[in-house]
C-alpha cells in the first residue's frame, strides 16, 4: 500500500533558515524515511523527517537528519551532490496517470541538484541554474566537508520552491485542496564511509534506484 502524506497550506511567507523547530512547522507533521531497501555493511541508517507546506507560489520542504559520517564535496549547482550526505525529493505534480516527474536533491550544505524526466532517467533535463539560484534555500553545515565528520551531526536542510519554475519545464496540477501529487523522499550518501539509500515510501528494485515513480507515494494538498 502507498503512503500518503498531507500538506497543508502555510500561514505566511516562510523564512528560509535551516532551524527545524521554528514556530513555522511547529503543527505540521512530518514524514519519516526510514525504510532501507538495499542493506548494506556498515548498517549506518541516520534518522531522517521532512515537513512540507505550500502557498500560491511555492512548496516548502524542510529535512531534519541526526547522521554520522557526514561528508559534503560538491559546491556547484547540478553537480554530483547524491555522493554527499543529501535529502532527496523527488515528485511528479499531477494527479493523473503518467511517468513524468522532478528530482530535487540537495546536500547538508544547501547545494541543489534539480532535473526533470518524461520517464525513469529519460529526456533527462537539468534545471538552469539560474532557476536554481532563484530557490531560496539553506543548509546548516558550512560547505565545503572534504575531511568526513565522523562524529554524531544533526543537520537541517530547507527550501522554497518555485512553482512558477516548475511550469518552466513541465505541465504541472497547481497545489490547492483536494490536490493530488505523488513523490518519495529519500536520504543517502554514496560515498561516505557508511553509504545509505533511505526512503520515504517503499521501493520493490535490485540495486539502489530511486528513478522510480511507479513506487511514489501520495501527496495531497488540504
């Protein structure tokens, strides 16, 4: 059975930050990406909980991770930052059937990687980094971490979403209530010490693939 997770529309504008218990997401729930597919080893599975909000003009996603082994290389927009200690969100904006969908990943710095896809890893297209740029986000651990942290580290990441740069790229279903869209959230780091794929809404793959929107769960918009 798919998860569903509820998103309920902010008060107000929200101060990108990266602090987790501010006043702002103090009454939303939050999501845990807790599930490990692909065992590995080192049995590192760090706790992991994402909030979201939204408004006319954008979603507001926020990560709160309690890791170990944290590490974080990648500075550039785009660039290869699933390697580091990162947070994933990966979402199709529609309700209806269909195989397109965004991936937003982003690590423990606040550096993004966005792309958007017609199918699993097809026509792929990079986000421009200008609309990247144009995300208010933040990270909570000062870029870059080229020597691993290997104590206990609690970090946050959270962002503003354009919805005006989604249209950009693809058709997308408004969020309003009773809207539905369909996503996974995901924590890894594949090439940290103690590598991890984590997610949100379960997964039936082989190996680590989280290009699959046949297993995205629910998210509906009240």
């Amino acid at each position: 059975m798919k998860k569903t997770y509820s998103i309920k529309k902010a008060c107000g504008q929200i101060t990108i930050d990266a602090i987790w218990d501010k006043p702002a997401w103090s009454d939303i729930e939050s999501a845990q990406i807790s599930i490990s597919h692909w065992p590995v080893q080192t049995c590192h599975f760090p706790e992991t909980r994402v909030k979201l909000q939204y408004d006319a003009e954008h979603i507001y996603v926020i990560f709160q991770v309690h890791d170990q082994y944290v590490r974080a290389v990648s500075e550039t927009c785009n660039g290869p930052v699933w390697k580091d200690s990162c947070v994933e969100f990966f979402f199709a904006p529609y309700s209806g059937p269909g195989t397109s969908y965004f991936n937003l990943e982003v690590n423990c710095c606040g550096v993004p990687l966005m792309q958007h896809h017609t199918g699993p890893r097809e026509n792929t297209v990079f986000i421009d980094a200008s609309d990247c740029r144009a995300m208010r986000i933040a990270g909570s651990v000062s870029a870059p971490v080229r020597h691993e942290i290997a104590t206990p580290l609690t970090w946050t990441v959270e962002y503003a979403l354009r919805l005006d740069t989604l249209v950009k790229y693809a058709a997308i279903e408004r969020p309003a209530p009773g809207v539905i869209w369909h996503g996974n959230f995901y924590k890894c780091a594949d090439d940290s010490s103690h590598p991890h794929w984590m997610a949100w809404s379960p997964i039936v793959s082989e190996k680590p693939n989280f290009h699959r929107p046949d297993y995205f769960g629910i998210l509906e918009f009240f």
